[in-house]
C-alpha cells in the first residue's frame, strides 16, 4: 500500500490527482518514475508520529499489526481525497460521516476485526484536522 | 519471475505502433514487453450531440467524480463507485474495465487443465463442481464464466458506443456487441481485432425526466464482486413507464440486457405485479448447471463497512474457577472449541482433562460413576 504524491516538476500521466492512494501491489516501480512515492516509513517516526498513527494508538486501532500500515497510509490519503472531493458510493453531500469513513475503507481488510478502533481514529483526526 | 520489459507510450500512435509488436502488451489493458497506455486520451468532454466522450485511459475514480458524470449520468458513478476499492479504483480505467477478465476460480488457477479459455479444448472444469460467481443464463457447454465489471452494466444501460483504433484505422463498436457470449469459442471475448485498442466511449445525450438506479448484491458489503447486479433507466408518463432499460451484471460473460423484461414492461403500469411478471418474462428458463453453490471456501474476511459498532460491556462478578476471577478474556471463538471436545472428553471418559494437548485416556481415566453423573446433567442440560 502506498500513498503517491506527484512531483510538482513531471508529467502528470492520466488524470492522476495530487495525492491519491494506490495499490503498490499492482504497481510496476517504473511507473511512478518522476513521481514521490510516499510509504508507512515517510510519514512519521517513533519519536514523531503522525498524527493518524498516534490515534491508532491511543484508539486500539490494531491487535496483530500486520495491516496497520496498509490501514494508515490510504486513511491518510482518504482525509486528502474528501478534501479533494472525491466521492464515494455514500457520499451525496460529501460529509465525512462514519459510515462514508467505513465505506471508503473498505479495501483495506483486518484479519483481527480491529475495525471499530481504526474508524475511531480517523474520525478523531478528521475533526481535528477540520477544526 | 518472468523477465519483463516496460515502456510509456506518449501517444495513440505509439501505442498502436508498439503493442503491435510481437511479444508486447498493453498495460491498462492487461502483462513481457508491457507498453503502458495508461498516460493516453484520458479527458472527459461534452460531445455536440450534448453527449459525454470519455478518454479510454480515464481512472474509474476520475469518472465517477467527474462532475458532467454525476450531474447528468448519475446510475455510471453509482455503478463505478459500487466496485472495487477507492485505491483500485484510483488505477483501473475504463478500457482496462471494457478488457478484463473473468473471476472464475478455474480460469484463476493457472493449474487448471481444464479451462477452454486458457487452453482451448482443454474443456470447462466449472462444471460440475464449485460454481459460485457463474453463468445462471444462457449457459455454454464451453464455458460458464461471468463478466465481473459494474461499470460495463451501467454503460450497456445507457447505449454507450465504444471507439477503438487499430492497423485498420478508427471504428465503432455498440457496447452490447463489444463483448461475445462464449458459444464454442470462449477465447474470443470481446470485438476487438488484434491489434487494436480502445480509444474512448461516448454516451448519447441523457434522457430528460429518466429516472435511475444501480442496486449490487455481493457476499459482504463493499469490496466484492457481484453475485447479481442491476443497472435500470426508465421513464415515467401518468404513471406508466414509457421507455426503459434493464441491464444485469454478474450472471453471463457480457452485460445481460434484458431485453424480454423490457418489452413486458414498456407502457405497462408501474406496480408490484407488473414487475413480478417481467421477472418471470426475464427469467422464465434460468440456466441451471450441476455443481455445488456454497462451500467453507465462501467465507469472506468482513470489510470496515461489514462491521458494526461494537458496544464493550465489562461484569463486576468475578468468576471464582479462573485465577484471576475474569470472565470470558480472549478470542472466544477459538477458546470454545478445545474446551468443548475437552468437555466432550470429560463427559465419554469421566475425568477431566487438566492438560494440553489432551492425552489419549488410560484406563484408569475410566470412571463409571462419573460417566452416569454426566449424563445425568446432561439430560438436566447442565
């Protein structure tokens, strides 16, 4: 799972979007030549989280681990892409609401069932963010 | 791994030029020498006719969000936002859509000896056995498999017309021919010629007054392939339907426009009974092949949207057999099991099983009176 942000310097292929999230698994490394590439590693330390990974924490949004990284980064980039007003199958006004949250992160599978805790986290920056 | 090439093609020429070469396929389409087209026409623009032409390398994503999209041809990011995930949706085009391939499990399986597609005269193994995800109309002695797009079922529904280009210059294709049902050649899935690629699909101008919708039926609540899908467009006049289109995703290798419906209910009244008995016009000879439908293998890891609120209750009462007096700690679901044959144990045998893994009982464990104090709670249900 990755996060791919676009140089502000290379051709955009596509219609690609400023910061969109993307399946790293069905992505050849050539094809984000002249693009960032932004993974789990770029977004924070364990001296400085991000702000989405410290509510992880402080919600038990995980128990295994395994797919917290694939569950950070694309809630990362979601919060980007409501902004951007992407929409989902919910979304009629485009309000971050709790099931549009649920809905849009749906690609990303817990094996543990941490769901309830990760929703909880994005919620919390969401607000925090908008506040 | 198989050693691959890769290369972007900076325009349609290029990329007609180079996925022509021996050995090369396009990317976005489908894997090596991959030529990738995902960087070509991806515009979305309104037509003379006050119709949409959509660039074939456009994102689902960009589709769906786009504004002339959502304002005038509501039930294509309905059907597009139905599928897949955000991020897959943020890769997938709308030709790699129109070009890809069935989710059969036998197909899948690149073991598989018997699959007409992969290896022709090879036969279909889907008969006969685990069919979930198959044909149920117009079967195929050949081949059962489905078309699993969503967005393929809204543009069948709205008329759209594909454009392609090719050795042979530009052409047309009327999206309910551009796939084929399998008949004796399941190779040959879709219309195009060797050679050629998809350059756009264009939809007619909207109908005014027309009136919508995009209902998915899949095995959890997001992020699933459909087990039916249906994209349906209708006008209403004095509560009559005056013109519609019904078009199913999920059950034949194509779109499945549902053509005997639509005459059953054209200029018929909108009630419960009308639709009833264009179900039955539709539907009368469903295809039935042999096989199993459900098996263990259908479960389904849930997704975010499967899983409720879940509300944590805690209990004041200590429970006197465990050390610590806690109640029902851990993942009850696997604790319960090995408890339960140790029970089942305890109850055949008559002495309880203190250790792990349980030994095979020696016959001394055998306690009679015990065994007949069991089954005594036992019939008490305790």
């Amino acid at each position: 799972m990755t996060i791919c942000v676009n140089d502000a310097n290379a051709p955009v292929p596509g219609n690609a979007r400023v910061c969109k999230r993307i399946l790293s698994c069905l992505t050849l490394a050539a094809q984000v030549d002249g693009r960032t590439v932004t993974t789990i590693e770029g977004l924070g330390r364990a001296d400085a989280r991000h702000p989405l990974q410290a509510a992880f924490i402080a919600h038990d949004g995980l128990q295994c681990g395994c797919c917290t990284p694939g569950q950070i980064c694309p809630a990362v980039a979601m919060l980007k892409q409501v902004a951007d007003g992407v929409p989902s199958v919910f979304a009629g006004d485009l309000a971050l609401a709790r099931d549009e949250v649920r809905e849009t992160m749906s690609g990303n599978l817990c094996r543990c069932g941490a769901y309830n805790g990760i929703v909880a986290a994005i919620l919390e920056v969401a607000s925090e963010t908008a506040a | 791994m198989k050693p691959l090439a890769y290369s972007r093609a900076a325009s349609l020429p290029d990329a007609l030029r180079d996925t022509r070469t021996e050995g090369h396929r396009p990317l976005g389409g489908g894997p090596l020498q991959l030529v990738d087209v995902t960087g070509l026409s991806a515009d979305i623009g309104a037509t003379a006719d006050g119709g949409l032409m959509i660039g074939g390398a456009t994102t689902n994503s960009a589709v769906a969000g786009h504004p002339l999209v959502r304002a005038r041809y509501p039930v294509l990011a309905r059907a597009i936002l139905s599928g897949a995930s955000a991020q897959i949706r943020n890769m997938a085009t709308v030709d790699g859509n129109l070009m890809q391939r069935t989710r059969c499990l036998y197909f899948q399986d690149v073991k598989t000896t018997g699959c007409n597609q992969r290896h022709p005269g090879s036969g279909c193994d889907a008969h006969g056995r685990f069919r979930r995800h198959h044909a149920i109309v117009v079967g195929s002695t050949a081949c059962i498999a489905t078309h699993p797009s969503d967005i393929c079922v809204a543009l069948a529904a709205l008329d759209a017309v594909v454009h392609v280009s090719g050795p042979a210059g530009t052409r047309i294709i009327a999206f309910g021919e551009f796939h084929r049902l399998p008949g004796d050649t399941p190779t040959l899935e879709k219309a195009l010629q060797p050679g050629e690629l998809i350059v756009a699909v264009a939809l007619p101008p909207p109908t005014t007054e027309v009136v919508s919708a995009y209902r998915k039926v899949r095995d959890r609540a997001s992020y699933a392939f459909a087990l039916v899908s249906v994209a349906v467009i209708f006008t209403m006049r004095d509560r009559h339907i005056t013109d519609l289109r019904i078009v199913f995703g999920g059950i034949i290798p194509k779109p499945w426009r549902a053509l005997r419906a639509e005459a059953a209910r054209r200029g018929g009244p909108a009630s419960d009974q009308a639709i009833h008995a264009a179900g039955i016009a539709e539907f009368g000879q469903v295809y039935r092949p042999a096989g199993r439908s459900a098996t263990p293998a259908d479960y389904h890891t849930p997704t975010h949207l499967d899983v409720p609120e879940i509300e944590v209750m805690w209990t004041a009462i200590a429970d006197p057999r465990s050390a610590l007096g806690a109640c029902g700690i851990g993942e009850i679901g696997v604790t319960g099991v090995g408890a339960a044959i140790a029970n089942a144990v305890f109850n055949a045998v008559g002495t309880r099983v203190r250790e792990l893994p349980i030994p095979a009982p020696r016959q001394t464990d055998f306690q009679p009176a015990a065994i007949a104090r069991r089954r005594h709670f036992i019939q008490l249900g305790i």
